[in-house]
C-alpha cells in the first residue's frame, strides 16, 4: 500500500505543471520547440542515492540536456546556436545568461530505488527568456547571427500603391432613438478612405484591399522551411517584406518573428488570440536558406498597403504554417 502511495505522489509531483494534466514530456524537437514556445527537457540521477544528492544530481543532467538541444535550435539560415557561440563571444555570453533563465517544471523521487527526475523549461518569449536576452542582437546587431543582408521591399510605384483606397472601419457611437435625425439614412461601419486612385493602380491589388486584413498567414508546407530565432518573408525580387526589424521591441520578446503550426485553422486561432480577426493567407513560391520564405511581388505589395492602414508587421501578426 506504502508503495502505491508513494508511486501516486510521485506521479502528481511530476504533472504538476503539465498541459491539461498530461504526464510531463520532453519538448526537445525544434520545429515542436517554436510551435509550442518553449523547450522542456527531462534530467534522471543514478539510482541509490539520498534526496537531495538524486536530485541535484537530476538537475545537472536535465541542464546539460538543455544546453544540448537550445545549441541545435536555429539562429537564421542554417547557423544553429552552437555555430554562433563558436564564432561570436557575444552570443556564447548570452547563452550561457539564457539557460540561467530556465525554470523547475516537476519534479518526483522514488525512495525505493533511490533516484530523482527533475524538469526544467526554457521560455522562447517572454520575460528571462531566449527573445529577451537575444533581444538587443536580433534588433542592433544581426551580422552576429549571420543573416545576410538584402534591401527593404518597395512596390515599384510607392505613390500608386500608397494611393490604393484602404477600408477604414468607423468606431460606433451609441446614439439614443429619440436623438436620429428622421431623415438621415443609417451608414455602414466600413468606408474607404478619401484618398485618390490612380488609374494605373493595380487592380488586384485593389480588389484584395476591399476587406480589412490585420494578420498574415504564410503557408510554406510545400517546402522544408524551418523555424528560427530570426525568420524572414522576402519577395521573389530578393527584397524584405518582413524581418525583426519591423517588429515593435516588446512585440519581438512575447512574439519573435511569429507563430507556427501544421494547420490553417490552427494559424487563424492563434492569430485571433493576437487580435486578428482577418488574415491574410500567402501562398509561399519557395524557401531561401531554409528559414526565408518568398512570395509572389504582387502579394507583397497588397501585404504593404494593409501595413500602412494596420501596422500588422510592427505587431508581428504573422504565422508560419509548417508541413
């Protein structure tokens, strides 16, 4: 009976912070490690040993652990954390002030055999987490994490994009019945801006503007793109449409460079907890360096105008879906 209580408690110990009551499990695959927002790793001591010696014991291997699978998550391209902590005395500082932030998640002992199993997460956003402590070098120092360098995108004729008529939804205001002007016709809530077009203006582009768009959702399950700390959608131009350095300081720590996830209602829901009620859905034409992904000049320019209206990309309102 003594040992059947002390196997319940050792399972309630360790499911103490699990999603929905689950069983903690490791979370050490990187594209599993972005879509979920963390890293979460599992330590075991040798058996035989008291309490406290099992489970210090536990936590050195659950941080060597660690270290060993945040070095093989991806800082841009195809450098891995563990190949920018060779090259740059900068990132291996951070990194090693990045696992300080890592926190207990469970924890069991098992008095019969002696031995302890203790787990620790490490947060990708947030406070004490690998966006804020790479926070400074994504924004002011990426040479460091050897992305490559390509100009900004600009649709060929700012002015006539620009000009393109972007809806503007109109805040409602209660008005008492008795205060209705009799005469006067109810409005709709959504009424262009009073800007001019010109005649050359794209007619795609101003078709697609016809309903507001506060998210972007790119789908690049047609091609073996992978997550990174630094993610980028570029035009097929070889411009940038979006990088970190669109994206609001506090914005990149809760958010990086964007969600990720296998599934299109997947993408829409975790959009809708950012506030976006209207996405975008991008079709991607390929994948540069495995971590950039490239649409078509057209979208890109649609992608531009709701930015003007919207400041989608400054919110980071943008999400990857994975094959």
């Amino acid at each position: 009976m003594k040992k059947i209580l002390l196997a319940l408690t050792a399972v309630v110990l360790f499911a103490g912070s699990a999603v929905a009551g689950d069983k903690i499990v490791e979370v050490v695959n990187a594209d599993e490690v972005f879509q979920k927002g963390y890293i979460q790793v599992i330590g075991e001591s040798e058996a035989g040993q008291s309490r406290y010696r099992a489970k210090r014991a536990a936590e050195v291997v659950a941080q060597r652990r660690m270290l060993e699978i945040f070095q093989g998550l991806r800082l841009s391209g195809k450098t891995t954390v563990r190949d920018g902590m060779l090259s740059s005395e900068r990132i291996r500082t951070t990194v090693d002030g990045t696992l300080r932030g890592a926190v207990p998640c469970g924890e069991s002992f098992d008095r019969t055999e002696g031995y302890a199993r203790v787990c620790l997460r490490l947060n990708l956003h947030g406070q004490d987490s690998v966006y804020s402590a790479f926070d400074e070098i994504i924004l002011k120092e990426p040479k460091e994490l050897k992305v490559r360098e390509i100009p900004a995108f600009k649709p060929d004729n700012v002015q006539e994009v620009a000009a393109i008529p972007v809806p503007m939804i109109k805040e409602k205001t209660e008005v008492r019945e008795e205060e209705k002007p009799a005469a006067v016709e109810e409005k709709t809530e959504i009424e262009e801006a009073q800007v001019q077009t010109t005649e050359s203006a794209s007619q795609k582009i101003q078709a697609a503007v016809a309903t507001p768009v506060d998210g972007i959702i790119v789908d690049v399950r047609d091609f073996d793109f992978k997550p990174a700390l630094v993610n980028r959608i570029l035009t097929e131009k070889n411009e940038v449409l979006f990088d970190p350095s669109k994206v609001l300081n506090q914005v990149l720590i809760e958010r990086g460079c964007g969600g990720y996830t296998t599934d299109l209602q997947k993408a829409r829901a975790l959009l809708e907890t950012w506030g976006s009620k209207s996405p975008m859905v991008l079709k991607g034409k390929t994948v540069q360096n495995v971590t950039d992904a490239v649409v078509s000049v057209d979208d890109a320019s649609t992608v531009f105008v709701y930015d003007q209206r919207y400041n989608l990309l400054a919110q980071a309102r943008v999400v990857f879906v994975l094959k």
